[in-house]
C-alpha cells in the first residue's frame, strides 16, 4: 500500500490528473480524425488537428486547478464528499473553462467536438483514477481518547460520530467510576493513570475537555518524553480568542495576552468599502435571475414574493434580514419559530429549488449595502434562538462584535447542523484572525460549498 502522506497523495494524484488529461485531449482528436462519432457532419479533417504542447498544458491546467479548487488534493474534502459530488462541479468548470479559452483565444482553440469528447472521455478516467486513488490511500486512522466529562465530552463525541470523514475512532473516556455517560463510550480508568491506557489501547489523540483546568495545568509534569499521543484542547471561548499569540512580559513572566479585537479604523472602512463595491455589483448583475425566481416565487405559492424575518446584528441589535420566501404561509404560526431541517414540509416545492442552489439568499445583498451586514462574518441569527444560545453556550454573545455576514468561516468549514457551540469557535477564529486576505478566501470557499449543495 502506498503511503498515506498528504503530499505523496498531491504529487502522485497531480502527475496521474495531467497525463489523463493530455491522453483524453489526444484521444479526442484521434477519434474525430478517425471514426465517425453521432451528431458530426465528417471526419475531422487532419489540418484541424492542434494536439500541440501549448494545447496539453492548457488542459493539464485548467484540469489541476478544477480538481484543487473543488478540494481533491486534500484529504479534508476528499473523505468528506463522495467523488461525484466533487468530480462533477470540477468537470463543469472544467467545461466552462476551455471553452472561454476555445472562443477568446483562437491560436490555441480547439473544435467544439473534441472538447465535448475530452470532457467524457476526461471524465471517465478520473472516476477510474480517483476511486483507484482512494484504496492506494486510504483514509487514515486515529484512535482517540477522550479525558474528562460532562456536556463537552458528549458534544465532542458525538460529532467524531457524525463526521466519520475525518479518519478518527474513540476508543473510549478517561474519568473517575460513574462519570455521566452521556457520550455513550466506555471509561478507560482514571486520569492518573492516563500515560498507561494511552500506551495500552495504542491512542494516537488524547483529547481534553475544560473540567478541572488545575490538572490540565499539571499535566505536562506526567506525560514523559517520547511520548507518542498528540495532545488536543477543546478550547473555551476564551481560549479560541488567542488566534494571534501577544505576550506581554511582566517580571520574567511571558503572559499571554488575550482580547476581542473587533474591526475598527482603516481595516473597518476597507471592509466596508469592499462590500458596498461588490455587493452591489453582484445585485444588478443577478438582477434578472431575481427577478424571474420572485416571479416563479409569486405565481406557484401563496403569500409575498419576499419574506423578512427579525435577525440580530453588529452589537446586539436587531434588523430585518430580506430573503426570497421559500415557505408556505404562516408556515411558524403553529410551531413558532424552530430551526430548518432536512426535508422541511413547510417548505415549498419551488422554495426547495431556490434554497438548494441559494437563489433564496441573494437578497440579502441588499441588507449588506444598507450596513446591516457585511459579505463574510458570523451569521446573523434569530432573536429566539440567539437568546437562547446566550443562556447555555458560554461567550455567545462575542460574536455579535462585528456585522454578520452572508457567508462565513463556519459556514464553508461545518455543516448546516453544525452546534452551535462548534459554530462559535469559528466566529470568533474568524473575528480575531481578520484579514482582507481571508475574507476572500472565504468567500473564494463559499462557491464550492454551493455548487456541491453541502449543508443544504
């Protein structure tokens, strides 16, 4: 078996992504010069044939950068998706790519034809290639331990469960004898002897909770040199403020200095400025496709073509949040308000569409204009529910120190269902980690998540 390491994976897949590459563009003129394909008026004459050197690196090309924007050299995405719902995106854009190239660039262009063969020809053999890829290597493995109890130790647990993705396996809970079990995982022994039951049970990760931080503090003392476990913190709020690591000295002390740093002077009116600009570019260019989804909206359902719904902003306060209507009416008269869910039945058929590809949150581009939000931040959530998450995620209200945003770091990275104590983590990562650099990557991610409907 080939190794596992991610950078002998990249290179090997690269290599493998380019030679299928330049052997289906030559395949494809080999077949229109020789065989009469359906839907073709003649054989490709042999003075159209252009499978040259500059032809191969623009496949090779376009090919390397579909297949890493969609995520396929990593392992994050390629064990997190099924290979056709990334393989199908990135031959579209694929697809779409070449042919910008075939009608702007006229020297290096190809006939419709062959790029319609390379495209199916193209696409068969990276299903083969990838799915051989993935057995040559494979998800890797990690046995995990859990050390400590209580409401994080269940949350943690459970979401390795529900991502089984990410290649780690619990073993089991370290803790004293009757320690609630409410994660469903056997406990190991206590934590005095936790160097031993890591050794013992062949424990790649160990896990800790926040309980009892005075141990957490003495840990370092037990774990002895060679020791092959990495150690891993579920961090508190607090502690996922320290994105960028200041220290101030006092004595001979190096104290960490830790502090919400919301967006303020010059990076704030730069933010601002950027989302005005694009936002409103993006508004009047999807301006018709609005207009017809509102139409469709208006003509198969009952109510409004638009829906506004009461959000919480920038500093706690509240605004009215816009999106195409997508339930039926009076959809939460009964219910109240409650999150959505797979399969809603209050949602409408049409809305069912609009929501999957998205279409349903282009309005908003109009709160962002107004100031309410901003292109990338925390998610503005709703009142019921931010109260809610107030009284019972610690530091919640943290994330309310910058506009929220139409899409975010939580938002590319976790899922629709992602807790929301997993989801605060990310927001205020992303809030004191700003940079123009990574409000564009995110929203660079946000294209992939979309197109693949992942957390729909």
């Amino acid at each position: 078996m080939a190794s596992g390491r991610p950078s002998t994976f990249r290179a090997v897949a690269f290599v493998g992504d380019v030679a299928i590459a330049a052997a289906s563009l030559g395949a494809a003129f080999f077949l229109r010069r020789h065989v009469a394909i359906p839907g073709t008026l003649a054989l490709l004459p042999a003075e159209s044939v252009r499978f040259t050197l500059g032809n191969i690196a623009i496949v090779a090309a376009v090919q390397a950068f579909a297949l890493s924007f969609f995520g396929l050299y990593r392992d994050h995405e390629r064990f997190r998706e099924p290979l056709v719902r990334l393989l199908l995106p990135a031959l579209f854009v694929e697809l779409l790519s070449l042919a910008a190239i075939y009608f702007l660039a006229q020297p290096y262009s190809f006939p419709r034809s062959v790029l319609v063969i390379f495209i199916v020809l193209n696409g068969a053999l990276l299903g083969l290639w990838r799915s051989a890829l993935d057995h040559l290597f494979p998800q890797p493995r990690r046995r995990a331990m859990i050390v400590g109890g209580g409401p994080a130790a269940t949350l943690v647990a459970d979401t390795i469960r529900r991502h089984p993705w990410t290649g780690v396996e619990l073993v089991g809970v370290l803790g004293p004898p009757g320690q609630d079990e409410g994660h469903g995982l056997p406990i190991l022994g206590p934590l005095d002897r936790l160097v031993e039951i890591a050794q013992r049970e062949r424990i790649d990760e160990v896990i800790l909770m926040p309980e009892a931080p005075s141990w957490r503090d003495r840990l370092p003392e037990k774990i002895p040199n060679g020791f092959a476990a990495d150690l891993l913190v579920w961090p508190s709020p607090f502690e996922t403020m320290i994105g960028r690591l200041r220290f101030r000295i006092v004595g001979d002390l190096p104290l960490l200095e830790a502090r919400v740093r919301p967006l303020g002077g010059t990076a704030a009116f730069a933010k601002r400025a950027f989302d005005v600009a694009a936002s409103g570019a993006v508004l009047v260019l999807l301006a018709p496709g609005l207009l017809l989804a509102a139409v469709l909206v208006g003509t198969t359902s009952r109510g409004g073509m638009f829906y506004r719904q009461t959000r919480i902003g920038r500093d706690g306060r509240s605004f009215e949040l816009w999106k195409l209507r997508t339930m039926r009416e009076g959809a939460e008269v009964e219910t109240g308000a409650v999150l959505a869910v797979p399969d809603d039945p209050r949602v409408t058929s049409i809305g069912r569409t609009l929501r999957a590809a998205r279409i349903d949150e282009i309005p908003q581009l109009w709160n962002v204009l107004r100031g309410d939000m901003s292109l990338v931040g925390p998610r503005p959530e709703r009142p019921e529910f931010a109260e809610r998450y107030a009284k019972t995620v610690s530091g919640y209200a943290l994330r309310h120190a910058a506009r929220p945003g139409l899409t975010g770091l939580a938002q590319v990275s976790g899922e629709y269902s992602t807790e929301p104590e997993i989801k605060l983590r990310y927001d205020l990562a992303y809030l004191n980690n700003w940079s123009f650099g990574l409000d564009l990557a995110i929203l660079l991610r946000t294209l992939p998540v979309v197109l693949t409907r992942r957390g729909v």
